[in-house]
C-alpha cells in the first residue's frame, strides 16, 4: 500500500505484556486507515512462530494423538516411546514419575491433563477499526504532533469490564518545546443507565484542566524538581486559567478555556458537568512552548477515592520518544536519528526511553556532568537512550542511526557514556556514509559524534611550528654570539626608516 503501511500491516503485538505499542507515521497523507486487532492466545508447549508447526502435523484418522512433538522440549522421547503420555491430544494422561519401575505398576500413577487442543493458537477476538490521518494545518510547524485521546467507558471497575475505567491516552506523554500536541477524544449517550460516574446517567465526557501547585511537602521531595514542576497529582482542585505564571503547556487563555468547559464546540446548556457538550472533542494541534512537568485532570471524572482521570505531560528542550521493547523488537525514531531493536534480540518487555540533544545542548549537558569532551570537535546532535545499563539479551545487539553533516563522513567518530560521574568515553565502530553514522551497541546512555583529529594536519603544523622555532633560536644564539651584527642590523633598519620618510615627504 503505502511505504509505512506494509509495516503497520505485519506489525504483531506480543499478548505477553501489557498491550501499549505506539505507531508513528513518519508519512503524512489525507487517507483513511483501517486497522485490525486480533486477540490471539498461543501456549508455551511449541514454538508458534515456527512455520513448519502448521496444520500438516494435525491427527491423522487412525492416530490417537497430533505429530507433533511436545515431549522432547522436557527430554523425553517423542512419540510416546517411553509411555509417559506425552503427546497432543485432548485430555492426554501423563505419567510425571519415572523412577516406579514397570515390574510394580500399581505403585505408579498418571495425571490427566484439562486440554483442548481447539484452544491452542486460537484467534478469540478479530476487531476492525477505522480513523483518518491528515496533514497538518498549513499555519503550524511541528516537527512532532502527538495524539493525546481518553480510553475506557462510565462506570466502575467491576460494570467496565473487561474494558477499563476513564485514563488518558497516553496518561504519561514526553514531548519536546515546539512539538504539538493534538487534544482529540469521542464520549458516548448510550452507556449503562445504571453504571456508575458523575454528570448525566448513560454520558460519557471529559475535559482537561491543569491541577493546583502541592501546598505541603510530601516523601523526599526529589521525585521532581520543585521549580520545574507544575501541578501536584495528588491535589484534586483545579489551577485558575487566568494564573499566566503556570500556564498549562504555554497554551492561550482560550485554549484553555476550551479544554476546560468544551464551549466552542456547545451553544449553552448545563455543562458544569459538561452534561450539554458535544461527545466529540478536537482542540486541533496545539505547539507547546512551555518547558516543565505538567499534572492535569478530568473534573468530571474525578471522583475521590473512586476513580481518578489524571495525566502528566513532561515537556523538555530536548526531543524524546519511548516505546516498550519486547521479543517482537521495535523502533524509536526522532527526525534523522533512529533506533531499531530486531526480533528476539529481548526475551522480556523493557520501556526504552530516546532523547535528542542539539549540538550546543549536548555539550552544555556534558560539562554539568563534570566531564570532558573527547577529542575532536562536534559532528552533530547526540543520542541519549535510557535505561542505559544493556537493554538486550547476552550476545545480541541492536543499531543506532544517527545524522551527521555532508561532506565529513570520512572523519567522524563515535564517543559512548553516561551520566554516572564515574563513566568513561568508549569509542564505538561506526560505518559512517551518505550523511548518516549507523553502528550496533547492546547498551543506553549518550552517544556523541565527533569529528576525528586529522593526524597528518597536526604533523604538518607541528613541524612548521618546529622550522620557526629553529629559526627563533637561531637568530637569538647568532646575535648573542656577534652583537656587533647587531648594532650593524639596528643601524641600517634606521637608515632605511629614515630614507622611507624623506622620500615620502618629498612626493607629498
């Protein structure tokens, strides 16, 4: 289809981790999307992703059991040939003790297993949905737009199920200073009369207000930083929208008022519980210019101790992006710079965090790191990824990309470390052409480019420093031996001054 979409459509979500992946379309085009979830459940007895496990090996007529083998993974021998049991089949009867010698099969026993193997590498669930990707407003510049939507339906815990209560989506997001942010979610008329919530029976709505600054101190205080902080979580009332100080993500007074009472898109109405508003909101994309750590909330459905529609927007000069990582692989992608996990190269989900720092940025970071910049000057923006301990398995790897400027792919270099004090530069093996430094590495942390030392431009000026010296020296010994070459010298550079100034005397 499209060149982003081929991948979209092959994309596989592992089921054995909470479902959280994140797509970016690196393409924008007026199209509309149709993508399919299927819930799938698969089991440990085989390896599902094998193409040879298919349908060639099911039972055969006059077969008590499947070809396939699912005894030898626990070093017994396949096909039952120890008469253990261990086969596929519907409730098979398996013999777990082998120590019972066949002379006294009275003192042996068997366990019979609840197995349907119908239930093996079935798809329950096969879902279909639809939305539209559009090209931003042709007055806005934004490097990144991020969805920012509102999952889950009225009611509690119990009545939602197996959905979830109200969240943002995502309830966390990590954007960068000029980054937009698009505030767009859908409510619904037609939930449960008797589910629980605030406003309207059968409503669903939701609005966005920034929460009040902490009023006392709380733990240790240094989960955040008190001056980069704004709104407290654990408050439940409202920052006034007229407080310009700590205004939410440095959006207008009238953003604002439409992110907290809905009004451009209702006429009036009772909406102090927005109970009259539209069930569909779009803020449109939004730039943010505020820098800082924003805690908002839901009014509407907030309600203490029961349920609790907040979020967090961390807002940074550099740019970052995050996705979780898990057997299936994934990317990270911040303009030219990228980085890409292939599958199996994780056996568990890890959260992968990716910064871009600009140039001057990076080595501002650096030097309050109380560190030393490696050899060479500066061949472009840095890469931070955290965690920046190994965020693979033993002995695999994963490629970074990064950009660096035409024209000097021959002499740049790539420098690894941390943000320990104790770290050191590691110089990282880089095949680096057509505008773009690409090398493996196994850990996070901070990889910078530098350009590399030209060695044959420093023996040529070390050299030519080397000659002057010699002549300086030279000259100095010479005169000191004959001073009366000296005096010589001296008198004729007079004579030769004096000369020069008649002569131009003369001429005016």
């Amino acid at each position: 289809m499209n060149g982003w979409m081929t991948e979209l459509e092959t994309d596989v979500i592992n089921l054995t981790s909470p479902v959280n992946t994140h797509y970016t379309f690196y393409s924008i085009l007026d199209i509309i999307v149709i993508i399919e979830f299927r819930y799938n459940i698969s089991t440990g007895e085989y390896d599902g992703w094998d193409s040879a496990i298919n349908a060639s090996l099911n039972k055969q007529p006059g077969n008590d059991y499947a070809d396939l083998d699912v005894a030898t993974k626990y070093g017994l021998l396949p096909n039952n040939e120890d008469g253990r049991g261990y086969v596929f089949k519907q409730n098979p009867v398996v013999k777990i003790f082998d120590e019972f010698p066949t002379a006294n099969p009275d003192k042996d026993f068997a366990l019979r297993l609840a197995i349907n193997t119908n239930q093996f590498g079935r798809t329950f669930q096969d879902r279909s949905h639809t939305f539209a990707v559009r090209d931003q407003p042709g007055n806005l510049d934004c490097p990144r737009i991020h969805n920012l939507n509102v999952r889950g339906k009225r009611g509690n815990i119990v009545q939602v199920y197996p959905g979830v209560e109200y969240d943002m989506v995502p309830n966390r997001l990590y954007v960068s200073s000029d980054d937009c942010i698009h505030f767009q979610w859908t409510g619904s008329n037609t939930n449960p009369n008797n589910n629980d919530g605030q406003g309207r029976a059968g409503t669903d709505r939701s609005n966005v207000v920034m929460l009040e600054p902490q009023r006392y101190a709380e733990g240790n205080g240094i989960a955040v930083a008190s001056n980069n902080k704004l709104g407290h979580w654990g408050n439940s009332y409202p920052e006034h929208l007229n407080n310009s100080e700590t205004r939410f993500l440095g959006l207008s007074k009238d953003d604002l008022d439409r992110l907290a009472g809905l009004t451009h898109d209702q006429f009036r109405g009772e909406l102090s519980e927005l109970d009259d508003s539209g069930t569909y909101f779009d803020l449109g994309p939004k730039k943010v210019t505020g820098v800082g750590e924003y805690h908002y909330l839901c009014t509407r459905n907030n309600n203490f101790s029961n349920r609790s529609q907040k979020g967090k927007i961390y807002v940074e000069r550099q740019a970052r992006q995050w996705n979780q990582i898990d057997w299936n692989g994934g990317d990270l992608k911040i303009g030219d710079s990228a980085v890409r996990f292939d599958r199996g190269a994780r056996s568990t989900p890890q959260d992968v965090a990716m910064e871009v720092w600009k140039t001057d940025d990076c080595e501002d970071l650096i030097g309050t790191l109380g560190k030393g910049l490696p050899s060479g000057s500066s061949a472009g923006d840095c890469l931070a990824l955290y965690p920046q301990d190994e965020l693979v398995d033993s002995n695999k790897k994963f490629k970074i990309s990064m950009p660096v400027p035409e024209g000097i792919t021959e002499s740049v270099s790539i420098w690894r470390t941390t943000t320990a004090a104790a770290s050191q530069w590691t110089l990282i093996e880089a095949d680096v052409s057509d505008g773009q430094a690409s090398f493996q590495a196994s850990q996070g942390g901070v990889y910078v480019p530098r350009k590399k030392i030209k060695i044959a431009a420093v023996v040529g000026i070390a050299c030519a420093v080397a000659v002057v010296l010699i002549i300086v020296v030279g000259t100095t010994v010479y005169f000191c031996k004959y001073p009366e070459k000296w005096a010589a010298l001296k008198k004729s550079a007079r004579q030769k001054v004096s000369y020069a100034k008649r002569s131009f005397q003369s001429q005016v």
